[in-house]
C-alpha cells in the first residue's frame, strides 16, 4: 500500500472524525490502517461505543447493519456496497417465520451473521465467540431453533448437550475444509496445534486440536507457549496473528480459504468512502432496528 494513501486515510479521518473498524479477515493493507482489528464480536462492542461521527465499516454488510442497529446515531459506511454474507443471505423472513410457526415453544437464536430482519424475529444473537456461553444460559427445559450456520449449530449442540433445530445454511469459505487438508497439515507440521473456526464442517473439526472463532484463536496464540500453529480460517487471519505474535509462526491451512466478500475492500476505496466517492451509508428502518436490537442487546448484556 502506498504510504500517500495511509497519510491521506490518517488525515481525512482526523478531519471527519472517522473510526475505521475490520475486521480480522480484511485484506492487511485494510488491517494496517485500521483504529481497530477484531472479531465479530469484538467489532459490535466497538460500534456500540464508539462517539465517532463516522464509523467506515471494513467487513460485510450483516456486520455494517449491525453497527448500524447499535449506534444508530453515527454514520456507517460500508465501502464496498455489494460484501455481503452468502451464509446470511440463506434463510429469509418467510422461512424463519414458517420454522417458528412449526415450533411456537422454541427459543430463536441467531448467529450474528444473518440480516437484519433475522435478528429481529430472533430471542437472542451470539457470535462464535460466545455462542456456547449464551446457548447454556437459554433456560434448559427449551429446544433451541438455531440460524442460519448449522456446522455452528452443531458444534453448540455436540458442546452443550442442548436439544437444537438448525437451519441448513453455511459459510461457503469454511465448508470447503475437508478432512484431508487437515491430515495434510498435520504431517507437513506435527509440532503444530490445528485450530479451526467452528464454522467448519463436524467431520475435518473434530480432527482438530482448538475449535475457536479468530478473537479466541487471537488469544490462544498470544498466550500459548507453543510457536508455531496451523489455522485453519479465512486467510486474513494470518496477516492479524502475524503482526500480533511477530516471533510465532502460522501456516494457513489452505491458501483457497479466501472470502472475496471479505477482500472486496482495499486501502484505495477506504480512503474514497471517506472522501465520500464511495460506499454505501447503511441505513435501516426504525422499527426494524428496534426490533433486531433487542436480540443483540440480550447478546451484549450476556457477555458483559
Ligand atoms: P468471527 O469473527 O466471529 O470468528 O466470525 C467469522 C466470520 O466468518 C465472519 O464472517
Ligand atoms: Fe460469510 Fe463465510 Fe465470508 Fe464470513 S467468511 S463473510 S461467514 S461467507
């Protein structure tokens, strides 16, 4: 990245009281002029705290809605309009809505990654960071409809022991691991712990040593003795777990873990979406926001 750009981002921002948030799988340059680097989890508390006027969004748009529905004071600007989510875009209202008709008992709880309109008929939100945590609080007695990603849904349930109905949606990126790849790795780097993101499928998981979302393997690498890790998670991680543990080493699992959703966002077009030149201001019904906050509120309470 050309160092004009960092000088101008680093200027503009300052200028238009700006924050950039990213998250980890950005693209490195993206990262690099960042004021702040997390998880999905990570990235909602920022929002909901932040008293920047702007708020440039480097994620996908599930992620920029929910900054939105936080902080709906603030600006927020997602740089490149058309990141979305595919794994959000597979369930709708009609079918969360006809999944509750059938199960009127149940407890709706959403991954984070799911549009606005699903957090609003949903009880409560989770990351992958607290998702275990939230599912054991759900009062016992109560099945658990569980949306959209069901290789999470599986892991909350094999975890937990919670009786839980899934929605057959995944991330495309993660559902590519296969068993092999990690059998590969494991060879390549016997010293190595494996750890994978929970959005992967049951079968290459369990083959792992840590099931993790990228703030936790980000903790577990800063704090572990060992120096060297296989990871097994869309690619931007390495860039984050690199700069963080320059004395550690860690080997992408595979190089095809590349979300372009996720990379469709570059230093150039950060620096014109606070020019204003490009991006999209995510704005959202009222009601709507009302509605899907009270989901993300629970999550947020929960994890205080
Ligand atoms: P986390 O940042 O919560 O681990 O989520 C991963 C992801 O796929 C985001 O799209
Ligand atoms: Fe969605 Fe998967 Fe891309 Fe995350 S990595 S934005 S879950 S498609």
């Amino acid at each position: 990245m050309n160092s004009k750009t960092t000088e101008a981002v680093k200027e503009l921002k300052k200028a238009k009281n700006a924050v950039i948030l990213a998250h980890t799988y950005q693209p490195g340059e993206v990262q690099d002029i960042a004021d702040y680097v997390g998880d999905s989890y990570g990235l909602s508390v920022e929002a909901s705290r932040t008293d920047a006027d702007i708020i440039i969004f480097c994620g996908v748009r599930f992620m920029a809605e929910t900054a939105h529905i936080l902080n709906p004071n603030r600006k927020v600007i997602l740089p490149a309009p058309a990141a979305g989510c595919p794994m959000a875009d597979m369930i709708d209202t009609s079918g969360l809505s006809a999944l509750k008709a059938q199960h009127p008992d149940k407890l709706v709880m959403c991954y984070v990654n799911s549009t606005a309109q699903i957090k609003a008929l949903s009880d409560i939100c989770c990351t992958s960071s607290n998702a275990l945590a939230i599912a054991k609080s759900l009062p016992e007695d109560t099945e658990i409809i569980f949306v959209p990603d069901r290789h999470l849904g599986t892991f909350i349930q094999e975890q937990t022991g919670r009786k839980m109905i899934f929605w057959d949606g995944c991330c495309p990126i993660h559902a590519q691991i296969e068993p092999f790849m990690i059998e590969q790795a494991r060879k390549k780097h016997p010293n190595a712990p494996i750890l994978i993101h929970p959005e992967a499928p049951a079968e290459s998981r369990i083959l792992c040593d840590y099931a993790l979302s990228t703030g936790g393997m980000c903790d577990f690498a800063a704090k572990s003795n060992e120096n060297e890790f296989i990871i097994a998670t869309e690619l931007g991680l390495i860039h984050t777990l690199q700069k963080a543990n320059p004395g550690k080493k860690f080997y992408p699992l595979s190089d095809k873990l590349v979300c372009p959703d996720m990379k469709a966002i570059s230093a150039e077009l950060v620096l014109a979406a606070l020019e204003g030149s490009a991006g999209e201001e995510i704005t959202l019904d009222k009601n709507l926001c009302l509605q899907a906050r009270r989901s993300l509120d629970r999550m947020l309470e929960f994890s205080k």
